[in-house]
C-alpha cells in the first residue's frame, strides 16, 4: 500500500519535472526523495555507471563520452581524492549517494542506482576493484589492459561468473568503424590472404614520474599500454591467434624515465596459418598505423589507434567512414549487452587472451627465445 503510495507520488513528481514545474516542499526528506526519484525516473531504461578512478581517460573520455549515451548513463564516481568531487558533482549532477570513496567502495552494493562499475585505474589495481565490484554484485567494465597476470585474469573472470554479471574490457576499437573495416577485409579476405601485417603504436611519454613508468603499477613500458592496441588489431585483422612469438627490447635513448620498463620494443607473431605479423610499441617515438599487405594489394590504418581522426585506406582508395565519439559508442554497446543478457564482443575471455600474448612478449623479449603460445 506505502510502496504504491510512493510510486504515484513519484510518478506525480515525475511529470512534474518533466513539465519544468516545480512545488514548494514539505519536508527535506520529501526534496531528497525527489531528487532521487526524478533522477532514477529520467533515466529510465538505461544503466546507472560509477566510474572507479577519476583520472585523465575517465574525466577526459568517458564522463564527456557517458552524456552521449543512449544505454548508459554517468550514475557514481569512485574517488581516492575528495578534492575531485566538487567539480564532479557540480559538472555532471552526481548525488551525495552515489559518490564513493576506496574504503567505502563494497557498499556500493546497496545502492540500485549503479548497475556498471567501471574501473579505470592504473593497471596493477584493476583485479582487486573488478573482483570487488563483482562481489557488489554489479557488472564491470575494466579498461586495458585487463590485469598483470593470466592468474588474475581467471580470478576476474571467475568472479564475474559467481555473481552472474558481466565482464568487459574498454577495447573502444572493437567498435570503431574503420577498425571493423580492417576486420571485414582481414577476415573475408576482400583482397586475398594477408602475406605482411605490420602495428605499430608509440608516443614521447612526458611526466617521468608518473605510474606509466612504474612496473608495479603499470606492469611494465609501452607493451601494456600501446602494444596492447597492436596486439587486438593484428588479431582482429587476421582473424587469428597467435601460436608463438620472438620479441627484442629496443635501446634506452632517455635513460632517466626507463629505469623500471621497457622504452620501446618490436615482437614477431608466429601466427596459425604461417603468417608473420610484426609488432612495435614505444615511450620514444612516435608511430601509428595498423597495415595489412594482401595478395591483392594493401590495407591500413594511419592513425589506427587515436580517439578520434582516423584514417584509412585500400587498394581502392582512402575508407570513407565518419569519426564517432568511440567511447560513447564502446559503452552503449556494452550496456546494450548486459541488458539483453547478450556476450560482450570486448569479454574478459579476450582480454586475458591479451595478458596471455603480452606475457609471451615479455617472456619472449627477455629470454631471447622464441615463445610457445599454448
Ligand atoms: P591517470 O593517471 O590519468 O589516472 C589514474 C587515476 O587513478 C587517477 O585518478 C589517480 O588518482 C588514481 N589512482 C589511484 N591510485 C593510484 C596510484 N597508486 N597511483 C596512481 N594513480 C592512482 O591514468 P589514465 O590515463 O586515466 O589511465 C587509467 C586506466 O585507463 C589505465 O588502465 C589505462 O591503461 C586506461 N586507459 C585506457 C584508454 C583507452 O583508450 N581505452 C586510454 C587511457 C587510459
């Protein structure tokens, strides 16, 4: 009887706001519960976020990306920085309720609001915040590279599965118009098979302190990640998984910021069907491209890896495919997923596939042998 109550006073509310009205209230109680039932109402149909790590990619990507998203909403924050949450709060509209600290993070449990924690910090933490956001009983979105080790991964993975949720990586390129293009002609092989594949992703890495050039934090250089965004297109372009690898670390030419990872390296795939894909990433030059030299000509991407801006180009000419906000498009698809109950194209299964191959490299690259893939 109260529950039915509440509903149609929250459905009264509902259309008031909707009509721009507002009524004087009775009660801070009252206000709070508008508040709180306008905002749940309005977004009706689309899942509640909490960004885990309030950071460059999740204040300059995703915050903006989630006010574009048709599935999706930006519900929560999760902050190690209480200095962070005024802006946050006031730029995004973000209740008391739904912000979080790293103490307080599990009981995020009991708030109906957040449906999908996504967790976007540095990569030695994203095992322990996915578990934990599984253990909230909540989906995850954990961004790249999964985790440091294929053990953590099999956690990851096996407690998304006891709580019966989803698990997904923020590969945005799994959804990218020219990245799917590269995997249409890849794998229907448009322009025979692929006899050359060549990645390659680096940039000049500026602060040297921060925890991209920390191995325990980052896990190591620019394999994790760069490299990983060459791994996923050598993969997606041929349609196939690696069997073995050779990998070579390059020359440290700025010593005082490699002193704990790798400043650049090149790995060679062996992949199932003979083929030999190369793979480059660096901290110290920069390169972008994903190329594919077919029997019937060649295929690339030149930029392959930015947010935006990308560029392709066949035998028959430069691809015609529009920019999209791919952050926006990533997330909706992964919501999309969660609410049909669908799999993610971007699983938990293919970012520990990833770990797995960024292992082999480094195994590869410090032993100087040629690596087994099993
Ligand atoms: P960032 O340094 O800008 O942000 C990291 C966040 O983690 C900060 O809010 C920081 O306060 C918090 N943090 C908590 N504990 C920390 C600690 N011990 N040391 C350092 N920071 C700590 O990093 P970012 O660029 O936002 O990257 C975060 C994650 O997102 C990484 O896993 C990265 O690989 C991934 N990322 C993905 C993309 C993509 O295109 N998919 C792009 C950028 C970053």
């Amino acid at each position: 009887m109260e529950h039915n109550t509440t509903k149609s006073r929250r459905a009264f509310l509902y259309q008031l706001s909707l009509a721009g009205l507002s009524i004087p209230l009775a009660s801070s109680t009252f206000a709070d519960e508008q508040k709180q039932t306008t905002m749940q109402q309005k977004k009706e149909g689309k899942l509640g976020i909490a960004l885990v790590g309030l950071g460059g990619y999740a204040g300059g990507q995703l915050a903006p990306a989630l006010q574009q998203t048709e599935h999706c909403y930006l519900a929560g924050i999760v902050t190690g920085t209480p200095s962070k949450i005024p802006v946050w709060k006031e730029k995004y509209n973000i209740p008391d309720k739904n912000i979080y600290n790293y103490d307080n993070y599990d009981s995020i449990k009991d708030n109906p609001d957040i449906d999908i924690i996504y967790v976007v910090l540095p990569n030695s933490m994203h095992a322990e915040y996915v578990i934990r956001g599984f253990a909230a009983g909540k989906h995850v979105i954990c961004e790249k590279p999964m985790a440091l080790t294929v053990a953590d991964c099999d956690k990851m993975i096996a407690a998304a599965k006891k709580a019966g949720k989803q698990l997904s990586v923020g590969y945005r390129l799994q959804f990218e118009p020219h990245n799917l293009e590269m995997m249409r002609l890849g794998t229907t092989k448009v322009y025979g098979d692929i006899k050359k594949m060549t990645a390659g992703f680096g940039f000049m890495i500026g602060d040297p302190t921060q925890w991209r050039l920390k191995k325990d934090l980052a896990g190591g250089g620019p394999m994790q990640d760069l490299g990983i965004y060459c791994v996923q297109g050598i993969c997606y372009t041929t349609g196939m998984v690696p069997v073995a690898v050779t990998a070579q670390e390059g020359p440290k030419t700025i010593a005082d910021k490699f002193k704990e990872v790798e400043q650049s390296l090149k790995w060679q795939f062996e992949m199932p069907n003979g083929l030999v894909a190369e793979g480059e990433a660096s901290y110290g030059s920069n390169m972008n491209f994903l190329r594919a030299e077919a029997e019937k000509g060649m295929f690339e991407l030149s930029p392959a890896y930015n947010y935006g801006g990308l560029r392709g180009k066949t035998p028959e000419g430069p691809m015609n495919f529009t920019n999209i906000n791919q952050q926006a498009k990533q997330m909706d698809a992964m919501a999309l997923s969660m609410i049909k109950n669908q799999p993610s194209i971007a699983s938990g299964e293919m970012g520990r596939r990833d770990v797995k191959l960024i292992t082999a490299v480094y195994e590869a690259m410090a032993t100087g042998k040629k690596i087994k893939i099993q």
